[in-house]
C-alpha cells in the first residue's frame, strides 16, 4: 500500500535554495552538474581547458547508460544493423575524400585590438539580435538575408563590408578594427611519422567526425557479415573540431562524441528510408519519456555539399530549441568519393535486381554530450515544499529510471541492531543486476535528498519492522511516497522499473 511520506524538511541549508527562473536554470544546471559529480572542467587545478570537460563519477555512469541505450536500440533490436569501433586515426587521404579538408571550414575575423577571433556569422547575427531587441527588426532581418547571400557565394569581402558599414563592434574592446574575413579549417593536425611511404608528407588529422571510419569500412563489414542492402553500421566515438566559438557548456566542444548510423540502401530508395529514419529516431528520444512537445523538425535548407535532404531534431533546452541530432540523406557522395580516391571499388552486386551499384546512404547523427544535456536539462527540477509552518525546497534530477547512475539507493535506519547487515544482504542480491549504493551516515531525510540531487529512483529503508516481517520501505524519488514491500520483492520492482 503507497502512503504519503511526512514533509522531509529536516535537511541541510545546502538544499533550501532560491527556485530558478528560466533565465538562470542552465547556469543552476552547470553548477549543480559540478556539485554533485557528473562534470568537472578538464585540468581544473591548472585554470581549466576551454570547451574540454571530464564526466565524473556520476556522469560518466549517465553517460555510459545513454551510449547502452543507444546502442542496444540500433543494434539489439534491429537485424540488420551491426556496430564497430574504428580507430581516431585515419589516412589524411581519407579527409581529402570526404571533403573535409577543402570544404571543413568557418569563416572567421579578427579584432586587431583585442585579438580575439569571431565566427563571422555569430558575429553578424549577435549584431543583428541587438538591433532587433532594439525594436528595428527590419535592419535585423535585412542584414542576416545580406548574410545568408553572401555566405552562398563565399564573398568574403561583401562579408567584410556588411561589418564596416554596420559599424559591428567586439564585444571586448568596443572597437571596429577588423582582420579582412578568411577561411579557418576546423580539423586538428598532428604528426605521424610515415604514413605510407618515404618523403610523404606526415601530417594526420584528429578526425572531425566517426562517419568517415564507417564508410571505410563499408566492404569489410559486408562481406564478412554477409550483410544484404539495406543494412546500417552504427558506432560511437570520439570526435574532434577546433571550434573557434565553443561555448554553452557541453553543447559545443573541442572534444566530444558521437553516436552516428550509416544505413546502406539501394539508390532511388533514399527518399523512402530517409522518413522511415526520422520517425524512428524520433521514436526513440520519445521512448524515454521525454515531453514530445520539447522536440520539433528543422529541415535544411542550404543543404551540405553531399545531401540531397537533411534536418535536425531540435529539443528545448533552457537556451532555446537547439540541435541534438541530426538525419541526413547522403546520396552516394561518401563511398563514390572513396572510390575515386582509394581506386579500389566500393560497389555492391544485388542479387534481387542483378545489378551492381555505389550504395545510396541515410545516416543518423546524435551528439552522446548533447543527449547528455538533453536528459540533464529536462530532467533538473526545483520543486518547493513550504508549508505554512516551515520553508522548505528540493532539487531533483527525475532521470528516466533506466538512465540513472544509480538505481536504487538502501539505507539502514541506525548503525546498529542487525540492520547494517540486513541492508547489505540486500545490496549483494541486487547489485549484480543494477548499480547500487550504501549509505548509512545523516538522518534519513538528508539521505533521501542527496538521492534526490543525483536522480536515484528508489530508496530502500531498512527499518526495526524490517526485522519482524521482512518488509523494507520503499521511497520513490519523483512523487516522495512510500511504500513497506517485501525483501524479496525488490529487485523485481527495480528491473520492472528500468527494463
């Protein structure tokens, strides 16, 4: 029987906090974030990296959760997708193929006096919002459709003059003594000793994205697999883009990863499988319970030089709708490239048509750290709990119960009497099937919230009652009720929750 549990207000002045509004809740997000161990700034105890971070001890096990999760969904329950795991390293010929090192850059422009660089489309569009909120949208409007031409035709000098007659300033030194707008490419280089022969140039490439490493891979996985069109090749990885302006907390960094499937199909079916691909990944974010009126569609209208379709699954943060995935339409530009490049076929003979053909390819891209924002921003909640007599409030991470770091949470009510024991008896059957945590330290009520703060579902009681008939209480995160079940019910209440 679930009963309402009393007001938990004897906790710690650490968790009566003012309630964000929806101006301050990404920043309340990011420090709660590193307060509670999901993540720290990289080499903080040397001034931190800029757009590098580490994932904690509780984010780092998110993070794992949302990558099984994804995986299980791509290569569990579908037949004929499979997974690998290609290495960072490529040939540098790999990139010249894929277009990255020709088409793989930003404009960018100097401030001669603060020297601090700008992309040059956030620094015509920041403009163009100031003149807006200003109140002469008809300026604003004009100038980011002066953008967008030019930008088309890559002018980087009508760029250049749209920011001198503009007048746009730097936000630092004030000033309007601009560089001339030039081409910066976003891929890191390294050395590599020889890469294929003597006297070749030795410069390799961190690469800029986990697609290229797939297509590569096309053939060995098809004949090894034994794979028939259609068929996807998923994989996760790192990735690496030397962003200029990488701002907004883990939503754009130097440093990430990513969660890409590059489903193979027969050419003139692109159309088709490319709808089929955005409702299933759709489905997919919806699946965890996620509010399906925080998601829209954004559908490319300057396409990429290698699609013939594309859009974006968006997803209201507190920063506004922004991108989380992307589902793209790539003809057969990859493996046609590779092709040429390589001189080594990359064709595949179907047997139902008697035909041999480059394949046609729909891939789906997730940013892992922008689902990881993605869970974290929906899941953050303040929540007040006055009453009359006492204020009271609580921050709560109401995590999907199969993405929680932890998934339930066993306390023994004191030190003493046999209920340590009888808890840990119960954390040894359980934590072999899901991750468990021990705490025996602070009253109940401060327990119960630091649970609450890292997204615990359930917490287990261990009581004198426990003793006489084998029941434990249950406390549920979200709702705060409690209910007494048996010992041996518990596991089974726990994976129902997460299957």
């Amino acid at each position: 029987m679930i009963r309402a549990t009393r007001p938990e207000s004897q906790v710690l002045s650490l968790f009566l906090r003012p309630m964000a509004t929806d101006s301050n809740k990404f920043q309340a997000i990011i420090s709660h974030c590193k307060e509670y161990g999901f993540i720290f700034p990289s080499s903080e105890i040397y001034d931190g990296l800029q757009a590098v971070y580490d994932y904690g001890q509780m984010g780092s096990e998110l993070k794992k959760n949302i990558k099984d999760y994804w995986w299980n969904s791509m290569t569990q329950f579908h037949d004929n997708i499979v997974g690998i795991d290609a290495a960072i390293f490529m040939h540098p010929t790999t990139w010249k193929a894929s277009g990255h090192v020709d088409n793989f850059n930003d404009p960018m422009i100097d401030n001669k006096d603060s020297k601090k660089r700008y992309r040059v489309d956030h620094l015509i569009e920041g403009f163009a919002e100031d003149v807006r909120n200003a109140g002469d949208a008809a300026k604003a409007d004009a100038v980011l459709a002066s953008m967008d031409a030019l930008l088309a035709k890559d002018d980087f000098a009508g760029l250049k003059q749209l920011i001198d007659d503009n007048k746009m300033k730097c936000a630092v030194s004030g000033t309007c003594n601009w560089t001339d707008v030039r081409q910066f490419n976003l891929m890191f280089s390294t050395e590599f000793g020889s890469v294929s022969g003597e006297g070749e140039d030795n410069k390799v490439y961190l690469r800029p994205e986990t697609a290229q490493g797939i297509f590569v891979n096309f053939l060995n996985v098809q004949k090894t697999g034994r794979m028939k069109i259609p068929f996807g090749i998923a994989q996760i990885g790192k990735a690496f883009r030397n962003e200029i302006v990488a701002r907004q907390f883990i939503f754009r960094m130097r440093e990430f990863e990513q969660m890409e499937m590059q489903f193979f199909i027969r050419p003139g079916t692109q159309k088709e499988w490319y709808e089929y691909w955005k409702a299933e990944r759709l489905k997919w974010h919806l699946s965890l319970g996620l509010p399906a009126d925080k998601y829209r569609f954004h559908d490319h209208i300057k396409l990429a030089h290698y699609a013939d379709a594309a859009c974006d699954i968006e997803f209201e943060f507190p920063i506004g709708f922004k991108e989380v995935e992307g589902i793209h339409s790539r003809t057969d530009f990859d493996l046609k490239n590779h092709q040429e490049f390589s001189k080594k076929k990359q064709q595949y003979f179907d047997t139902e048509i008697n035909q041999n053909y480059i394949p046609y390819v729909i891939e789906t891209s997730i940013g892992l750290d922008r689902m990881f924002l993605l869970i974290m921003s929906n899941a953050y909640t303040e929540e007040d709990l006055s009453t009359p007599e006492k204020p009271d409030s609580r921050v709560v991470l109401k995590f999907p119960a199969k993405l929680a770091p932890i998934k339930m949470a066993v306390f023994p009510l004191t030190k003493k009497d046999g209920l340590p024991e009888i808890a840990r008896g119960i954390m040894d059957d359980c934590k072999k099937s899901f991750r468990c945590f021990y705490e025996e330290k602070d009253a109940i009520g401060k327990r119960y919230r630091r649970m609450d703060a890292i997204g615990t579902p359930f917490c287990i009681t261990v009581d004198h009652q426990t003793k006489e008939d084998n029941t434990v209480t249950v406390r549920h995160r979200d709702s705060m009720l409690q209910e007494r079940i048996p010992i041996d019910a518990i596991k089974g209440m726990v994976l129902g929750a997460i299957a």
